[in-house]
C-alpha cells in the first residue's frame, strides 16, 4: 500500500510538470507576440492560465503534502512557490484590466470542462505543519498569561445592568404570583378529579371500572402512540431521500476517512524522519568526499595553476597578477580562458595603467563632442518614445513577470534529474547519496580553491622575488594602496551600518511587552474557524 501512495503521489507530480511545462512554453510565445487589441481576448488569455495554474498549485501542493523522498520536496517547494507567485501576478493583472476584483470564469470552465470548486485556492497545508511549534508555543505563552491577568475565560464577561430597585420589586412580584397561581392551578385540578371521580362512581352504582372500556381506551392510546412514532420515521425517510436534511450517519466518520487520516500522520512521521536523516547526511558525506577525494583535487587544482604561471611566463616575459578574492582568485583562471586571451587581458590592463599615468589633454574637446552628440541622441530619443508610447496604447500586453524564472529553474532541474531518473532500488523513497555527492563535490573544490589560492599566492610571490624582484616592489606599493582605500571603505560602510533606528522600548523584554499586551486586552485568543466554516449568499 506504501509504494502504491509513493508511485501515485509520483504520478501527480510528473503530470503537474507537464502540465506547467507546456504552459511555460505558452508563456514564452506570448511575450514574443504583439500587443491585444481586443480587451475581452486578453481576459481570455489570462483567465486560462489563471485556472491551468490554480490546478498544477493544487496538484504540486498535494505531492508536496504526501511525498517523503526529501531531495524530491526541495524541488516541488521552488516550483510550488513560484506557481503561487504566479497566480498571484495573473490576479493583478486581471483586477487591472477589469477593474473588479471579482471575475466570472463561466465560459472558459464550461471549455475545460471543470466544476467550479477547481478555482478555489486552499492555504497549503505546509504553512501550518512547518510552523506547528510555533503556533503551539504561542498559543501556550498566551494562554498562561490570559490565566496569570485573570482573563482565561474563552466567553467574553457580560457588563452586569444596573436595575432600578422600583422595576426590581415588580419583577419579584411578577415571578411570585406566577408561583401562587401555578400552584392555585394545580389544586384546583386536583378538587374536580376528585369530584369527577365520585360522580362516575355514583353512575355506576358501587360497581367496578369496566374491563373491555379499559382496554379499548388503553388500545386506542397505544395505537396513536405506535403510529405518531410510525409517521414521524416515514417523514424523516422522505426528508433524506429529498436530500432536505442530512442522514443519522453523516455526523459519523467514515472508516475509509478515519484510515486516510492515520496513512497522512503515519506519511508526515516518515517526511521528518527522511529529512532528519538527508540533514545529517549532508554532513557525513561532504566529510567522506573531503576526506576521499579532497587530496586529488588539491594537487590537481595546483598543477593547472603551475601550468598557467609558466604559459603566462612564456608569452608574457613574466609572471601574472594573481587574481584577488574580490575578482574569484582561482577561478577566475578556470574559466575557460586560453594563455593568448590571458595575454591580451593584460595587455589591455597595461594600457589602461598608461592613459591614466598620462596627462589629461584634449578633455575638453572631448566634452564638447560628447555633450552635442549626447543632444543629437536625445532629439532622436524624444521621437522615439513618441512611436513607442503610439505601440503601447494600441494594445494590451502583459507585464514581465519575477516568478516565471524560479519557475523556469525548478522544471529544468527536474529535467535533468528526475524526469527519467529509475528509482527501482530506493522503495522506502529515501534521500539519493550519489545527488548529495554531487552537490557536496562542488563545496569542497570552492574550500580548498580557498586554500590553494593563498598557498600558490605565496608561490607566485616567491618566483617573483627570485626573477624579478623590482616588478614586485612596484606591484605591493599599487597594492597597499588599495588596501588602504578599501579598508577606508569599509570603514565608512561600518560607520554607516551603525547608524540604526533607535529602539523606543530599550529596557523593556519582549515578554513584558507581550504580557502588557495581553493584560490591556490587545491581544486575545482567536477562535479556529475556518473560512468554509462560513454559510451564506454572495
């Protein structure tokens, strides 16, 4: 039953990615094509993708709920945030283009054929589960200080009326000859059985009660009895079958939901567990890489930076700067760059150093050049915006949207990995080490690049001052200099940081502050209703 839930939950997450993948393709084309003319074309448009969305949310938040293998969830949680951020984009774009806040959807929902209720867009069950200490710790500290201030009543008080003392006395008097008049009612009933006791007795002559006129009244009240109890039930059978009231067992849990129920508690355990186990593997197999495959990657990193020392040495006649950390050290040598480019860099940063050594003649001339072709430039621009504002106004196009690359991220890397990834071995859905080792490797090359660089740094130093000691010199005055410019910086940037807001409440806790709020009634305990709690008409 285990694997089932996990191949379906899979399922749902594979066609949720589908789905979302040709919508991204549909998104592509639109900011390709020209402006819409036609506004109600345009609501068409984005009242598809509102729905097609709000479906893959409820998908990916459903798979995100009950999936367990946690390298999987990471995936489904940055796709399932930026579908949400979507869907909100959409709304806005919609409320813009419509002016309402409220939209009919009837058309396109009879076209996909869909039920209403598909539109609904419930709070992701992760917003509480995540945050579940939280709550609970908050509702406790609460809770102990409405008892503490006397205010741990869940009904609010009734203000007592004051009551004048003449209306008082009435009502007393009110209630006492109700009393006696119940109690006058009573005797008096009493005093005429009796006395219709005595006359039937003296019709009777001294006789006893007739025993078939018992029995047939005796009959007759019974059978009333049996038959209002009859009625009532056919009544309430008829009511059910019209669907008017709810049946005797709808109150009831149904042993199928009672069983689902314990399958999500018995799944969230597994998640925690699982993502327990994925933390501390993250740890255990970095080490194990470091450990391993730390001491190759070392030397190899040290080898291809030699390489480069004496490839530069030969085109060049001497030794390079070793890049800074600010520039990426090492990396920035890795990235892919041939010695002839390496070559024409430098060249180019040796004539940059030799303009700037040289005087500032022809600024001026300069300065009128640029200044009348920055006003041809902007005679040409004031035309051209005109043409562009004449595009916009023609039609409605859609505004970039900031979700759509987290999107974009998230499909692709579930692509690369997981689409056709064959998970025969792992049957209990537990973390992937050779994903882990991957990520793992980059981190410790990005450790010991640190490493490397500041040991080949001294190297290069050291071959410097055995060739050419005089480049050297020059090279650590250019450096001190800028040292010193940055540390200024830095500086200021400290001294600047330091410059916060002032705190109104410096010698005060936050749970003082919290429990003066609670005695001042601000902050009370708020009752769980939810919004589908709520009957009534729109």
């Amino acid at each position: 039953g285990r694997a089932m839930a996990h191949s379906t939950y899979n399922k749902i997450w594979a066609e949720a990615q589908r789905s979302l993948n040709g919508l991204l393709e549909r998104e592509a084309e639109e900011k390709s094509q020209k402006p819409v003319k036609d506004r109600l074309l345009a609501f068409q448009m984005l009242g598809t993708f509102y729905i097609k969305y709000v479906q893959i949310f409820h998908s990916l938040e459903a798979a995100y709920d009950q999936i367990v293998h946690p390298q999987k969830r990471l995936i489904i949680r940055q796709v399932l945030d930026g579908v949400m951020g979507r869907i909100l984009e959409l709304k806005n774009e919609m409320v813009e283009l419509e002016y309402s806040e409220f939209h009919y959807f009837d058309d396109i929902l009879q076209d996909l054929k869909l039920a209403p209720d598909s539109i609904d867009i419930p709070i992701p069950r992760y917003f509480i589960k995540e945050k579940l200490k939280v709550l609970k710790e908050r509702e406790r500290i609460l809770a102990q200080l409405l008892l503490e201030a006397g205010l741990g009543h869940d009904e609010p008080r009734k203000s007592a009326k004051v009551m004048v003392l003449e209306e008082a006395v009435r009502l007393i008097q009110i209630a006492e000859r109700a009393r006696q008049g119940r109690l006058r009612a009573t005797f008096m009933k009493q005093i005429y059985l009796e006395e219709k006791r005595e006359r039937q007795a003296r019709l009777q002559g001294g006789r006893g009660p007739d025993v078939d006129a018992c029995a047939v009244y005796i009959q007759k009240i019974w059978r009333r009895h049996a038959q209002l109890k009859k009625t009532l039930k056919l009544r309430e059978e008829e009511m059910i079958f019209l669907g008017m009231i709810p049946p005797a067992y709808f109150q009831r849990p149904s042993a199928a939901l009672i069983r689902a129920q314990k399958v999500d508690n018995l799944r969230c355990e597994i998640q925690e567990k699982h993502e327990s186990d994925y933390q501390k593997a993250l740890v255990s197999i970095k080490e194990r890489v470091k450990e391993i495959e730390g001491p190759d990657i070392k030397e190899s990193l040290q080898d291809q930076i030699r390489q480069w020392f004496i490839e530069c040495r030969q085109l060049t006649g001497k030794f390079p700067d070793y890049p800074d950390e600010e520039q990426g050290g090492s990396t920035a040598i890795f990235s892919e760059k041939t010695p002839e480019e390496v070559a024409a860099e430098l060249a180019a940063k040796e004539a940059e150093e030799q303009k700037k050594k040289g005087k500032g003649k022809g600024k001026k001339e300069k300065k009128e050049k640029g200044k009348k072709k920055k006003k041809g430039k902007e005679k040409d621009a004031e035309k051209k915006p005109k043409k562009k504002d004449e595009d916009e106004e023609e039609g409605w196009k859609m505004a970039p949207s900031n979700f759509l690359p987290v999107m974009e991220e998230g499909n692709n890397k579930y692509k690369d990995v997981w689409q056709h990834r064959d998970e025969g071995w792992n049957f209990s859905q537990e973390y992937d080490p050779e994903l882990i080792k991957e990520e793992k490797r980059k981190e410790v090359e990005e450790e010991i690049r640190v490493q490397v660089d500041e040991l080949m740094r001294q190297e290069l130093k050291n071959l410097k001052l055995a060739v050419d000691r005089e480049t050297e010199k020059k090279a650590r005055k250019g450096k001190k200099g800028k040292k010193k410019g940055r540390r200024k910086g830095k500086r200021d940037g400290r001294k600047k940081k330091s410059k916060k807001d002032k705190d109104l409440t410096p010698d005060r806790t936050l749970d003082s502050l919290f429990k003066e709020l609670v005695e001042e009634g601000i902050l009370i305990r708020a009752k769980k209703v939810k919004l589908s709690d709520y009957v009534g008409k729109v």
